[in-house]
C-alpha cells in the first residue's frame, strides 16, 4: 500500500485542510433581475433570505440584493431579521413569515419589523401591542389557501375585513403560499389562486402576493403586487426537468487530505459497504455529513477532477468522503475537487441524495471556508 504526501502549504484559500465555498453574489443579483425581468410593472420583487439567506450568509446577500434595487426582505423569524437589520437599507421592509409571538411585540415595534400575522391571536395581539404604543402598527396578514401551515382560515381574513376590525393596523399585504408552484399541471394552483383572488378582493388597497420563485413561471396571474423567491434567487432551478434560467451560485471544492493506493481484497470506509476489486487509488476528502454533505451520497455521489467524473465510494462519514480517483492519476494531496459547480449543479447532486436543492444549500456547512465574489462595491 502506497501513501502519496506532498507538502500541503496555507494558500489563499484559507486552511489548508478546509474545503472552500464559494458564492457569487453577482450570480445572485443577476438572478434578481432575471426573475424582475418576468413580471410587469408595477409588480414589484421581493426577497426571502430565512435560514441564513439559505444558508449563503444573509449578511453578505442582503447587501447585493439591496445593490440589485431589492427593498423587501423575508425572514422566518425574529432572530433572524435582528440578523440582517444592520445590512438592509433604511427604506426596505423586513417581514417575518412565523409571525409574532407572545413577548416578542417590543422587538418587533421597536426594530419596526412587520410580522407575518397567521391567525386570530396574532392579529389581537399585534393590535394590543398598536394600542398601547398609540399608532398604527405595520403587518402582514397571511391567509391559508392550502398548505395547511402557517395563515388565517379564509373566513377569519375575510372577516377581519369588515370597517374597524383592522384597527390599529396599517395593513402592509396580504398573501398567501402555494403547495405545488413547481408542479404547473397541479389542480391545486389553480384553487389556491382562486381562493386568494376572493380573499384579496376583501381588501382591495391592500398589495397582495402569492408566488414564490416557481410560482413566478406559472403565469403572470400569479404574481399580483410582489412576489416572493427565495430559492431560484440562489440557483435552484425553478422548473424541474426543464432548463434553468437562472445562474449557479454556489461552487464546492472539497480539499483532498490524502491519497492511497490499495489493492484487494480490501474494503472502504465505516461497514466496509464498498469493496475493492483491482488495484484502486482513493483520494481521501474534508467534507462529511457534519459539513451539510448527505450521508446518502454513500456510495453513489459524485465529485469531478477537471471534467473527469469520479465515484464516491463507501460510506460518507462525519468529516471525510471517499473518491476512487484511479482515473486520475496526477492528483495530489492539497489539490482540490468539485462538489458543487458547474459539473455538479446544486439541483443534480440534491436528486442523487434523495433530497431538493433547498436542502443542500440550507446545510452547507460552517467549516468550509467561505469565499464571497462580486459583491456591491463596500461603501
Ligand atoms: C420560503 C418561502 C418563500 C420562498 O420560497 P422559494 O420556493 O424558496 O422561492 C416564499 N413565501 C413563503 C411564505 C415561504 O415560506
């Protein structure tokens, strides 16, 4: 058994044992104008940066957005809007779609945050919170019109229409979630949209918004006064099975710690699940399930050397993956492959792991090390 070493030296891209994330932020602030480019005026684009702007550092996306004209920001709670108040511009409203919960009215009011309301007690205590700050107070209804989540019945938005039962707020939208926006043949669409046209003709001064990024392509019907991407914003693919339109954000490059050639009969990784059947070089790499790297690419993942596609094999561990590279011979400890890129778009290596995109993105890990492109010129 050989063990090939070569020197493995600090460089630019940080440690030198970390395998290095890459965002382009200019990739995601043309894809906010690409998706911009599908609506008409004056339907306007918000954006939805929860979970840590999926996972890509809010604090760094925010600020292109902003650049890219963007001035109305999503988030999924509270915490995470405190997150990014210090990037986003003056004028740009932060939404949190969890809504408001019991305590968190001082913040909320404070910060100027408008939460998502999504049922009855919500709605009452936002307007406690109204009338004992002596102003009208910013929100959001959100109404259910058929993912069964988060949102007003239809009845209760509807009743809250009627003069007076609003008071104290200053109604911002109202909206609503599709279940299905990626799948145009759903029947469900066309019943959510139905619904959401009678709620919204209820509060006929009130913008409304129904899409996310794929409801974005389902027909202009569908994007009233703004709408909502998240995910196409970073590169998944609105239209599954058709061409994407959007461009790639993000590019994974797993450091390679150690290169050896084996030879049978021997087995590789935890419960010895891949066996060697000739002489076989693997390459040894920094990323594992606790990097966000699903331990169901076991096996069955891909990395790429150049545009040579090698396998993973064995079992993905906590740290480390295993590749037969015995394709590639002029490999080197400290060389790097790719995870995710332009071979690997994030949507592809997502269906190999029995997973969405989403999902990749959302657990891509802290000890990679993060390389920020393209982003606004710094003030
Ligand atoms: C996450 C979310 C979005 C964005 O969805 P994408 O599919 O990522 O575009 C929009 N609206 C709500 C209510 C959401 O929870």
């Amino acid at each position: 058994m050989a063990i090939r070493r070569r020197p493995v030296r600090p460089g630019a891209s940080g440690h030198p044992s970390q395998s290095t994330l890459t965002i382009d932020l200019a990739a995601i602030a043309a894809n906010y104008r690409t998706l911009r480019k599908q609506l008409r005026r004056p339907t306007t684009c918000a954006a939805v940066v929860k979970a840590d702007a999926y996972g890509l550092g809010a604090e760094r996306v925010v600020p292109a957005l902003a650049a890219a004209g963007c001035r109305e920001f999503f988030v999924a709670q509270l915490e995470e809007a405190e997150a990014i108040r210090r990037v986003v511009p003056a004028q740009a409203a932060v939404c949190v779609l969890n809504g408001l919960l019991h305590g968190e009215e001082g913040a909320f009011r404070r910060r100027g945050f408008i939460p998502v309301l999504n049922d009855m007690a919500q709605v009452e205590c936002w307007q406690r919170a109204a009338r004992s700050s002596g102003r009208p107070l910013p929100a959001i209804l959100h109404v259910d019109t058929g993912m069964s989540r988060l949102g007003l019945a239809p009845g209760d938005a509807l009743a809250l229409a009627a003069p007076g039962r609003l008071e104290g707020l200053a109604l911002h939208a109202v909206i609503s979630h599709l279940a299905c926006s990626e799948e145009p043949e759903q029947p469900l669409n066309a019943q959510q949209l139905a619904t959401f046209q009678t709620v919204r003709a209820a509060f006929p001064r009130v913008r409304a918004s129904l899409a996310n990024s794929s409801g974005i392509f389902l027909n202009p019907a569908y994007h009233f006064d703004f709408v909502r991407p998240g995910a196409a914003l970073f590169g998944v693919n609105p239209l599954p099975g058709r061409p994407n339109p959007l461009r790639a954000v993000v590019t994974l490059r797993g450091k390679i710690l150690q290169i050896r050639d084996v030879d049978p009969p021997r087995s590789v990784g935890y419960g010895a699940t891949h066996r060697i059947t000739g002489r076989t070089r693997i390459a040894t790499v920094a990323a594992g399930y606790a990097d966000g790297w699903p331990r169901s690419l076991s096996n069955r993942g891909s990395a790429y050397i150049g545009d040579l596609r090698v396998p993973v094999i064995g079992r993905v561990s906590m740290d480390l993956m295993t590749l037969d590279i015995t394709a590639a011979p002029d490999v080197a400890p400290g060389d790097t492959v790719e995870l995710l890129g332009g071979h690997l778009p994030v949507d592809d290596v997502a269906t190999a792991a029995g997973t969405i995109a989403y999902e990749i993105l959302t657990r891509l890990g802290r000890r990679y090390h993060r390389i920020y492109k393209g982003g606004p010129a710094s003030r």
